[in-house]
C-alpha cells in the first residue's frame, strides 16, 4: 500500500512483480489498483496495488477481493499513463446523471494492454 501520483503507478506495480520473481511466485491474472477517498474534498486517498500469484505465503487482504454491487465501468483503450481520462469521463458522467459515487475507483490492468475503470456507486 503506497501513494503515488498516477504517472508513477508503474513503479509501485513493477516493486510487485519483483517482489514475485525474489519469492518464486508466478503472477496470474491482471494486477489491479484500489483507491479509496480518491473523490475527497481534501484530496487525500489511498491506494492499494494488487497482484495475483499462484502460490503465497499470506493471505490476500479481505478488500481486495471484496466486491461490489454497484458500479460506472469503462474499458479503457487509450493506454496506462492516460488512464486518468477515464476517471474524468466517468466523474463528468455521474455529476451529469446525479450518481453519487463513493469516492472507491478500482482499476484493473489487462494483458492486452486495456484497463477496465470501476467507479463504486451508492
């Protein structure tokens, strides 16, 4: 768990992946990001980075696998580094809509290099 700007997700993913290869764990899946209070008017949050393994030796945080019932989604195909487009689109589109969301973003990055957008709505 670490705050970074969103130019700089990269690192933190890539301190995963070697963490994985220094512990012998095949990552599987798409590694995911999970801010909560990214929506705070004081503009403090905090982000969670995930990484799917076959094999560990601790358990996976409740929250990560929580889901949720409610939610704006985009699948987004402009690239990583520009993913804060889609947090902006889906934002404009719950003010627009009068959606309120929980200030929850996840943001699941694919091997075919999309990244699926999730914005947890009330």
């Amino acid at each position: 768990q670490e705050n970074v700007e969103r130019e700089n997700l990269g690192i933190s993913v890539g301190k995963l992946y070697e963490r994985a290869a220094r512990e012998n764990l095949v990552p599987e899946g798409a590694h995911f990001v999970k801010y909560t209070g990214l929506m705070n008017d004081d503009g403090n949050f905090t982000m969670t980075t995930y990484l799917s393994v076959s094999s560990t030796g601790e358990a996976l945080e409740d929250e990560g696998t929580q889901t949720y019932e409610r939610c704006l989604h985009m699948c987004f195909t402009k690239g990583f580094s520009r993913v804060k487009e889609a947090h902006i689109e889906l934002q404009n589109y719950a003010q627009e809509h009068g959606i309120r969301c929980t200030g929850i973003v996840l943001e699941v990055y694919n091997r075919d290099w999309t990244v699926d957008v999730y914005m947890v709505t009330e």
